[in-house]
C-alpha cells in the first residue's frame, strides 16, 4: 500500500468539526498534548487542520451549511477513543488543563485503564490503556470472529 504524508493514517482518521478551528487546535494541544502536522487556509482562521498524539491522527474542520459540532447542536455525536502509554499522566494533564472530566480515570471489565472527556466542541473522547487481555466472552460480549 502506498503511504501518503498528508494522510497518515493507516487505520481511521477522523474529521471532527469545530467553530473555530484556530481555538481547537491551541485547545487540544494544551489540553490532550495533540501537536498540529499542519494547517490550510487563511493561517490566523484556518478552514482546517490534521493533529496527532502518538499514532492518532484526527482532521479539524470549520462548521459550514449542513455540519455542526456537538456543541452547536447539543448531543455527541461520537466518541473517540485514543489509546496512550500513561493514561494516568494523560488524566492528571487534561485535569489539570481544567477539562470537563465525564468519566472518572477506571479499569474497564474488560481490560481497559480509561477515563472520558468532553472537549470545548463537545466532542467525546476516551483515553485508554490495555492492562488485561480479556477474552470477550468473559465480560458477557458474543464473538462473532475468532
């Protein structure tokens, strides 16, 4: 497969919408440690932005006719969940950043160290770390593939 370095995402790469794509760029650097690969449009009001933490990266874009972030429109619209080494630094960085913590750093039943944030365009993320390898079934899950 051919790799692309304006597309370096193997797996998934989401695009998440913002007023202010400027604003979520410094947030989520301060805030989640994520660092700006690089930005289009006018570069004081960017039309849009790629960032990645590790090896997650995500696409930023204005919100135009027909898209809205989460909090132009008042629900979540997904989740997203970024694994890191240190979940436990990370948690103690984003609380100390003052993000709105929606669901407290714990371990999963099924093998999960995570905890749940809202970011400043109400998009919901999880931060997560393996520690167990659980069998799916363990915890109550039907597996469908082996």
């Amino acid at each position: 497969m051919i790799r692309n370095r304006s597309v370096p995402a193997d797996i998934l790469l989401s695009h998440l919408v913002y007023e202010d794509v400027a604003q979520a760029i410094s947030w989520l650097n301060a805030t989640f440690g994520f660092a700006e690969h690089y930005r289009y449009g006018d570069p004081a009001n960017p039309a849009g932005a790629q960032m990645f933490l590790g090896d997650a990266y995500i696409m930023l874009r204005t919100a135009r006719n027909g898209s809205a972030s989460p909090a132009q429109i008042g629900k979540w619209t997904q989740s997203l969940t970024v694994f890191v080494e240190d979940v436990d630094a990370h948690y103690r960085r984003t609380k100390t950043a003052g993000a709105r913590v929606v669901e407290e750093l714990h371990e999963t039943e099924y093998g999960e160290r995570q905890y749940g944030v809202v970011d400043l365009g109400g998009h919901h993320w999880l931060f997560s770390c393996h520690v167990r390898d659980v069998n799916p079934e363990a915890w109550g899950a039907i597996a469908t593939c082996p």
